[in-house]
C-alpha cells in the first residue's frame, strides 16, 4: 500500500512544498541565540502581602462538632 503526500519527498504536493528561502528563514528565525536566563533569576518582582485567613481566627472544626454532635 503506497502512500502519497509524505513530507519532504516527491510526493509533496506543491500546496504543501516549502521553498528553500521560507525553510532556511524558519531555521534561522527559530534559532536565535539569547541570553541564558538562570533559575535563580527568575523571581516575582511584584510586591505581595499574606492571605488573610479564611476563617478569620475560628476553629471551624470545633464549631462543626459542637454544633452537630447531639447533645
């Protein structure tokens, strides 16, 4: 079983053929030396405060088994 419309080979239609031009400008756009940026680089610059506590200094817990515990 032949197949046809293999990339890069002779069964290329010419809707689907890339030029040598628009090849070696993808290469040459896709290799673009930049600086190495280190992990230790990488951090927030961005001032940030704490979360407030979701449950505003109650034990929730507690409350729970109180409130549902029978007596």
């Amino acid at each position: 079983m032949a197949t046809t419309g293999t990339s890069g080979g002779a069964g290329t239609t010419p809707e689907t053929a890339v030029s040598h031009d628009e090849e070696h400008d993808l290469e040459h756009r896709v290799h673009v030396d930049l600086p190495r940026v280190r992990p230790e680089d990488m951090v927030t610059t961005q001032p940030v405060t704490p979360a407030q506590d979701p449950r505003g200094g109650r034990d929730t817990e507690t409350e729970f088994l109180l409130r549902n515990a029978g007596f």
